[in-house]
C-alpha cells in the first residue's frame, strides 16, 4: 500500500484523510506492508505501530534544526553506494528500496521516490575499493534494505565481498523480519552462508512488531546459525517509556536477538515530532539498568551530525563529585579512588 486511497480501502486511515496522507506520499515514499497493515490497530491515532508507518501531515513542517544527510554519509561516500566513515569498516549500499517506510527514517531523501540498486560497474568499482584497502575488516549491507533483494542478487553481492580475504566479517541492517516476515525463505537464509559470518541487525522498535510470522522469521535465522542483534530508534509517542522498551528488549532476547543500539532520533526532515531530547533518553536508560538483565540493555547512542560518527551517550552512572550511582540512585563513594 503506497497510496492515501489504498490505506484508507485497508481501512488504516479515514477516507477524509486521503489528501493530506497523499501530499505526504509525494514528498516522502509511503509503503506498508501485509505484515504491518496486520499490526495496527485501525482508528487508534496513537498507535504505536501505525505512528512509524503511516504517513502524518506533520512530515511536511521542516525545523531550521533538520538536515537532508543528517548522520553525514555524503562527507564520507568515495565511491556511489559506499560510505567509508570508519578506518576498519565501509557501509555499502546495494539498493536504496525498502519494504516499508518507517517515517522517521535517517535516509528519508535518499530512500523510496527514484529507488536504485548499485550498478555492475559500480559493485565492482566498490569491491576494488575494498580489496584496495586491506584495513577494511568489515562490510556493513545497509540501504534501504538489501533483504528486499532476491536471495540471488543479495547472495552474489555477499560472495564476491566474502572472497576478498582481508573481508573478516559482513552485516547486514534490515527491517525485513518484522516488517515482511514471509520474505525469509530457505532461499534467503542459503545466500546468508558465506565464508565469512554474516550478522544480522534488525530494525525493532515496538514489542508488537515481534508477532507469531516475525518470530517464525527470526527463528529461521537463528535456526540457521546466523547472529541476530536487534536495533531499535527510541522514538516519542512510540517506545519512549521504560515499560515499553523493558518489554521489547526482553522479547528481543527472548527470540535470540541481542539489543545492540538503542538510536537516538536523527534530524531528518519532517521528523521533529518523534524526537525527544537526549536527557529524556538517558532517564529512560537509566530506569532499565537494574531493572532488566545486561543481556538485554543496548548502547544508547547518537550520531553526531556531520559525519563525525556514532557516540554512546550515557547515562552517566557517576555523580559529578565521583560518587557511584546505584540504579536506585543511591550515591556510594567510589573506593577506588
Ligand atoms: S527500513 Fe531503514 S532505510 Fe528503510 S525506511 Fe526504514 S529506517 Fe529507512
């Protein structure tokens, strides 16, 4: 469903609410899933799954704040599809689809409207530029979703990075398991045996998006031996309350996927409503230490606009005098001072 009419003849949206979904559409790509059209609760207006897919009038206000590349790809992309931020790892690109649209998305300018896949010439100018550079341990598969691929084209891509013997390890970011569960296939999972592991992160922000179909999915994989770790986009209105993320995250574990990170909202365009400010985040952080196993505590972490990389940020569990701090918020001197 990639239209205001279609979502309202799925009876996600109200017919009068066609127009205002449709200029969005335009502006930004719009697509949901079977899968996620299954998940949201149909005339809730806050709910928490059809406030990350379905498209909001609010998308069209730009605050001074918002930028086209918020987290900075352009300042580092060599190459057409490849980003080299990083001394030991590229991001590569292979196409700029998605199965859905999250509305927040950090590559909203670049994903959807006009999507493309990476060329021959230019997987092989990539590849080369790889091979070139024997410092380059890591290969990251993110988009768009390279799941959205066939399992031929997506496993021929991983092969020929897999060959070059200085490539250690490969990962892949996908929302592919919750948001189009039917789409990991025994022809999927068979272009995921490489020479080198090929880790998987999924994109999970609610404990809904964890049904029976996308359980069956991550159990696929898991099945299959691949590594799983989940990462989630804290986001207001949708997972920002410790009860919420507490629950996600031990599902997460639950399902063999290990919370990984936990984004603080980039500023994408359109976007200022899902944000909240990082003291908000560090107060729910810290509400979770304690509270649920380490197993299930991710890195809480922001990308600094500009290109200058990720940092985690907190929370700070030491008092400004030196002090520990418990999770309780009991103050303890430090004895190791
Ligand atoms: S799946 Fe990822 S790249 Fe695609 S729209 Fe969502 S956040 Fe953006």
């Amino acid at each position: 469903m990639r239209s205001g009419r279609a979502l309202s003849a799925a009876g996600l949206i109200d017919a009068a609410r066609v127009g205002e979904a449709d200029a969005v559409a335009r502006r930004y790509a719009v697509a949901v899933t079977p899968q996620v059209s299954k998940l949201i609760e149909p005339g809730a207006a806050d709910d928490p799954i059809a406030r990350q897919y379905l498209p909001d009038p609010r998308e069209l206000t730009r605050m001074p704040e918002e930028r086209d590349d918020p987290i900075g790809d352009d300042a580092h992309s060599p190459l057409p599809g490849l980003v080299h931020r990083y001394p030991d790892r590229v991001l590569l690109m292979p196409t700029t689809a998605c199965p859905v649209y999250c509305r927040f998305c950090f590559r909203r300018e670049r994903v959807g409207h006009g999507a493309t896949t990476m060329s021959a010439s230019e997987i092989d100018d990539a590849l080369a530029y790889i091979a070139a550079r024997p410092g380059i341990r890591e290969a990251i598969l993110t988009g768009g979703d390279p799941m959205i691929l066939s399992p031929r084209r997506l496993g021929g891509i991983l092969r020929r990075v897999a060959a070059i013997r200085t490539v250690e390890i490969l990962r892949i970011h996908t929302r592919v398991p919750v948001a189009d569960p039917k789409r990991v296939d025994s022809a999927l999972i068979g272009a995921l045996r490489q020479r080198v592991p090929v880790y998987v992160l999924i994109h999970c922000n609610h404990p809904r998006e964890i049904d029976r179909e996308s359980a069956r999915a991550i159990a696929a994989l898991a099945d299959a031996g691949i590594p799983l770790l989940g990462q989630t986009v804290l986001l207001k209105g949708v997972n920002d309350d410790a009860e919420t993320l507490a629950t996600l995250f031990r599902a997460m574990v639950r399902h063999r996927v290990r919370p990984y990170y936990l984004h603080h909202p980039d500023l994408a365009p359109g976007t200022a409503h899902f944000r909240l400010s990082i003291e908000e985040g560090q107060a729910l952080m810290r509400a979770l230490r304690g509270r649920i196993s380490g197993l299930c505590q991710p890195n809480y972490v922001i990308d600094i606009p500009g290109g200058h990389g990720k940092v985690p940020v907190g929370p700070v569990f030491r008092a400004e005098d030196g002090a520990l701090r418990d999770w309780l918020g009991g103050l303890h001197e430090d004895p190791h001072r």
